[in-house]
C-alpha cells in the first residue's frame, strides 16, 4: 500500500467538500427555518448579517478553491492514475461546479444582493422575503446534495487508490 499525495489530496477534497455540504445542509434544515419563523424584518436583517460576514470566511474560499483544485487534480491525473480514479477525479468537478459553485454564483449570491439591497422594516423586503426563504433554501438543497456527492466520489477514489484498484 503506497500513500502518495493522490490519496491525501483525494480526502482532502472529500473532507473539504464534506464540510462545504454540512454547512449547506445546516443552513436548509435549521439556520433558514429559524429565520424564516422570526418575525421578516428580524429574519431579514439577520441574514443580510450573515451574509455580510460569511464573505470573509474559509466556507467561502472553500466554495472558490475546490473547483480550481478539483480541475487540476483531475488534469494531472491524467497522467498520474487511469481507470475509475481517473473518472472519479473527472466526475468530482462535474459534479461540484455546476451544483456547488455555479449554483452559488448564479442563484445564492444574486438573491443575497437583492436582499442586501432591502431595508429590513419595508414592505417590499417583507414580500421577498418569503419569496427569498423558499427559493433560497430550494437552491441550497442542491449545494447539499452536489457537495456531499462530491465528497462521495472523492472518498470512493481514496478507497480505489488504498486498494490498488486502479485499472
């Protein structure tokens, strides 16, 4: 059994996407729900908040890096490892980019300005808010799944490399 830095960066990435997906997940199960039952100004103004902080935070250099690193594993491997390892760090990005990281660019992150844009005791802000809960939460249930699929695959080419199952 050899470790190289295939496997560690191979659990690394499924430990990172892990993470990403409980974070996810916390959000769509409990963190909006409770949000979502304050009263909408109250919820409102929590969450502009939060979506102020998490800006600087690793969650969000992680939703950034992983594709970025999961491209250029997947391209070294090329070289490196062949059969269900190479597919696994093919099928990885496949997964996370559309589901994680495109799924946040283009439907978290402009729902986030929008409601940014809000003031909290308005009646438009009220309005959208409930509007926002929904699809919000809707569109995280899919960075969920896309990120704990991903760690998924990353985990599976781990067990492959341990096992010498490459071909």
């Amino acid at each position: 059994m050899t470790f190289e830095w295939p496997l560690y960066a191979c659990v690394f990435l499924a430990l990172w996407s892990a993470v990403t997906g409980g974070v996810f997940s916390a959000f769509s199960e409990f963190i909006m729900a409770g949000l979502l039952r304050a009263q909408p100004s109250a919820g409102i103004q929590a969450m502009q908040q939060i979506n102020k902080t998490v800006i600087r935070t690793q969650f969000v250099a992680g939703i950034l890096l992983i594709p970025v690193l999961s491209i250029l594993f997947a391209v070294y491997g090329v070289s490196a490892v062949e059969g269900p390892v190479l597919a696994a760090l093919f099928l990885a990005p496949a997964i996370y980019i559309p589901s994680v990281f495109l799924m946040t660019l283009f439907g978290n992150v402009p729902m986030n300005n929008r409601l940014a844009a809000l003031d909290p005791a308005s009646a438009e802000a009220a309005s959208y808010w409930a509007i926002y809960g929904r699809r919000w939460t809707r569109l995280n249930h899919y960075r969920t799944f896309g990120s704990v699929l991903t760690a998924m695959v990353y985990m599976a080419a781990s067990v492959l490399l341990i096992t010498g199952a490459q071909a």
